[in-house]
C-alpha cells in the first residue's frame, strides 16, 4: 500500500506492491474514494511473484480527487484450491487548495454561465512533467445548474467559507450577495446571502490572503474609484467583516484579480489592468495594504477576464489565466516569484469545447 498520506502536490504517482504467500492468478485491485464512492478496479496478470498496481502517473487525473480512500486486493489461488486471497488497507490523497479548483483533484477549474442562465464546469489540467496542458478529457464539461441568469457578477472566491475547496461570490441585480460554498465534488452547497448594497461596486475579487493571517479576502472597488478590503473570516455563515477603505483612484482599471503571491513577498498580491490594455502589480504588504503599483507589460486588452488559476503548474506558486474575447486559444501566464518581472511568457491552453458551447461568461 501507499503511505498513509500521499501528497499529491509532491509526487507524480505511486504503485500498490505485495507480498504474496502463494500464487494468485489475475489478482484485481479495487481502489474507492470515501466521499464520492468512484471506484478503480486494476488487474495484474502473471500468476507468481510480487503484484505490482501502477493506479496514478500524474497528479491532474480527475479520477483522483483528495480525500480518504480504500484499497481492496483479491485474488483467487492459482491451483484452484482454497478461499481467494486478499489484502486490505486504507491512505490520504492530499494536495494544496486551490482558487480554481471546485472538484478537489489539484487542477483548475473554469465556470461558464451561457446565455440561457446554465451553469457549466470546465476541467483543466497542466502536467508539469512533459508541460502537457489542456481540458482534462474524463470530465471536460459538467452541468451544475441553471437560473445562474439572476446574478449580474459571479466571482470564484478561493476557500472563503472554511472548506478546503473554492467557493462562489454571486451577486444579483438588487446588490445582495450571496455565497456558494464547494462541496469539493464540482457543485456547491445552497447558496447563503452574505451581504447586501454590493450595487455600489463596478469590480469585486477575491482568494487571495492579503492580511497574512491565513485566510482568503475580498476586495472591492466603487464606482468612484475607492478600494476596500473586507478581511475574511473563514466562516460560511459571516465570511468577512465590515469593509474599510484603503485607497482610492482605482477606477482606471477594468479588471482586478486577486491572484495570490506570485512575487515572493509576505502575502498575497493583485493585479491590475488599466484602460489601455496595461497590466500592473500591486504587492501586498501583509496588513491589507499594498505597495506602490509596477508596470508588468501592455497588451493585456487581447483577453476579456483575467483569472487567478492557482498554482496550476505545480511549481508552489499561483498563476495568471488570460481568456480571450471568444474564449479560443487563452494563456497560461506562470509566476516567477520574482517581483521585478512576476510572470514568464503565456502558454497556449486548448479550450475549443468552452468556446463552442457560446458561453457569455467564464471565471
């Protein structure tokens, strides 16, 4: 059997090995995760010797999503005589959260809401090891619901509620907002209203730790320009406390993510875009603050949303997801860790499927 707690953020795969007292022919492993029930049934074929289960080479399967699971060996004996043979046991998946990441298996996820108000799921992956990217083919797009039409913005909001996956910041047309807490299965719980007169903001964010305490914030700016922070709490039923206004002249961007520590400093950062298609870091201080703004490049009007992906390459640090206005062809910007240049060249991600199924809006 594995270890007791297989970190999937640091090994790319692992086998089931045992020690047989006798022969087995065509032995079967049947590996099930605790909370959604799936199930992985592998066979060994030759009849002697040590059986061998390869289950996982990579760490985006959508088929592994963390949790606790089961591992059952059965085999019958190869002289046909006597009960068939079998070993049990018990391990952890495990993987850092991420933004971005609604079904729990360590890679991103994107939401589409098209035109008739249904609410779809996209599952990406990024394989480190051969720097393979794309939608991940066991679960390239899920429907999660319809009457999603009644919000006029949608935003993932990280782990905002207490649960190790992302969650949801929905707002209707009145300005009340509401919360969607991830299940860690792709969908969400029912929805808590955690707010209301949000109609004053042009431009909501969150899932990014800007106070240092652990915990993902929100912040948003009026349509005066003001900027205000409401530090989360880590709580589904009160998730952020009042906000406070920490500064003011951001209505010269149109887009704002708040998309982790990707400079290397002592908490999570933003980045801004302005008018003009420029993009600029804020780095946080760690109080809710952030440092005076730096110029990463211009050109970053080709992509409508900017999206925090989180660490979609399994290198420790976040990224950046650019999508473009129909959604063909985005990029993958990675981190650097480095403030003076934050990001390395975008790489093209495929996501035809999100694009031909004509949704009007992708987060």
């Amino acid at each position: 059997m594995p270890p007791a707690v297989l970190d999937l953020d640091q090994v790319n795969g692992f086998t089931f090995r045992w020690t047989l007292s006798r022969g087995v022919t065509n032995p079967k492993l049947t590996v099930r995760h605790v909370r959604t029930g799936k199930t992985h049934t592998l066979s060994w074929q030759p009849t002697t010797g040590t059986p061998v289960f390869a289950w996982v080479d990579n760490n985006w399967d959508e088929n592994v999503p963390n949790g606790d699971y089961t591992g059952e060996l059965i085999g019958a004996p190869v002289n046909g005589i006597g009960p068939a043979v079998t070993a049990k046991g018990a391990f952890k998946v495990v993987r850092k959260a991420q933004p971005h990441d609604f079904n729990d298996n360590g890679s991103p996820d994107l939401l589409s809401r098209d035109s008739a108000g249904r609410l779809w799921r996209t599952d990406l992956f990024y394989r480190p090891i051969d720097e393979r990217r794309g939608i991940n083919e066991a679960g390239a797009r899920t429907y999660l619901g319809s009457g999603w039409g009644v919000y006029d913005r949608i935003e993932s909001a990280g782990n905002l509620g207490g649960t190790p996956v992302g969650d949801l910041l929905a707002r209707d047309k009145s300005g009340v907002l509401w919360l969607y807490q991830g299940k860690g299965t792709g969908d969400f719980a029912t929805r808590v209203q955690v707010g209301g007169g949000w109609q004053v903001y042009d431009k909501i964010t969150s899932g990014s730790d800007l106070t240092n305490d652990g915990r993902v914030d929100v912040v948003a700016t009026d349509k005066s320009g003001g900027h205000w922070l409401y530090p989360g709490t880590g709580s589904a039923t009160k998730p952020f406390l009042p906000g406070k206004k920490i500064g003011t002249g951001w209505g010269v961007y149109n887009d704002i993510t708040a998309v982790g520590n990707i400079a290397g400093g002592t908490a999570g950062d933003l980045v801004a875009r302005d008018k003009d298609g420029v993009l600029w870091v804020h780095l946080g201080k760690g109080d809710g603050t952030f440092a005076p703004r730096m110029k990463i490049g211009g050109g970053w009007n080709a992509f409508r949303p900017l999206i925090a992906a989180g660490d979609a390459d399994g290198d420790g640090r976040p990224d950046l997801m650019g999508l473009g206005v129909t959604y063909q062809t985005p990029k993958l910007y990675r981190s650097t860790g480095d403030w003076r240049v934050p990001f390395r060249t975008g790489e093209v991600m495929y996501l035809e499927q999100v694009s031909a199924n004509a949704s009007d809006l992708v987060f």
